[in-house]
C-alpha cells in the first residue's frame, strides 16, 4: 500500500468546512477532471453513501465507508463491485481539524496496485502523479470554500 497526503489551511471556520465537505455533490467543482457526478444511493451524505463521478477517463464509483461527523470521512473508489484496474484497491480520506480560528484540510489517498510483483514497483512510479493530483484537489477545494467559484481545470 501507497500512501500520498496533502495538508493546506482555509480561513474558514471548521463548521463553515464542514457543511460544505458534507455536501458530497459537490466534487465537480474542485475535483480536477470531474466533469458531473450522480449518485446511485438513496442517501446523499453519511456512512453508505455512493456516487458515480464522471470525467474524460470514464466513471469511478465512489462509496463512503467511514463518517466522522464534523470531521472527515473516506472514500472506496471502485468501478462496479471491483477497484479501479490496475489498482488493487483504493481511498481518499477528506479531513478537516481545527486550527484556531481557521481549519486545516488534509487529504489523503491510499492505494495499491495489482499486477502481482510488478504492482510495488508500478505503485512508487505513479506515487509523483498521485500526489499531484492529490495536492491540486486540496488547492482547488480550498480555493472553492474560500471563494465559491470553480476554477476551471487547465491542462498542465
């Protein structure tokens, strides 16, 4: 298993963090790449919830399997009943905690890939991507809390 992880501070109160990372309807707006999401349960927050996200790479699904109200929860990320190929298995984990008066958000993704021995090596090779990715989520989320609007996602 790989672990990335991104720490970033928004000026925001950890409640005013906290009802807009509970609103899980939302990762189009700062995740990059996502272009929609719908969801395939009938609750839209808490322990159980999946959605379906769409970006020019296909559909991942996403069910929460961890909520820490007021706090965070995780993330299985799976196509169908099986994890996204090449990978094993897969999370991201959503963290708020309070730092005085504004709030520290700290994602994490943990991953590891399949592909038998060749899967250790592949998982260090992509472990500069993932943490890439993982940094601009925290960028882009922190920049959407803080000012509402949605950067655009650029290609780099």
């Amino acid at each position: 298993m790989t672990t990335v992880q991104s720490r970033s501070r928004c000026v925001l109160r950890p409640s005013e963090c906290w009802e807009k990372l509970s609103d899980l309807s939302l990762a189009d707006r700062y995740v990059p790449g996502v272009k929609g999401q719908h969801f395939v349960s009938q609750n839209r927050t808490g322990l159980g919830t999946s959605r379906v996200v769409e970006s020019s790479a296909g559909e991942l699904h996403e069910t929460v399997i961890e909520w820490n109200e007021g706090s965070g929860f995780v993330l299985r990320l799976h196509r169908g009943e099986g994890p996204p190929r090449p990978m094993r298995e897969a999370t991201f984990r959503y963290a708020i905690e309070p730092d005085g008066v504004t709030t520290r958000v700290v994602l994490t993704m943990t991953y590891a890939f399949g592909l038998g021995p060749l899967g250790p090596m592949i998982e260090r090779l992509a472990r500069p991507a993932m943490q890439r990715n993982v940094d601009r989520i925290a960028d882009r989320l922190v920049r959407f809390w803080e000012t509402g609007s949605a950067e655009p996602d650029l290609v780099a």
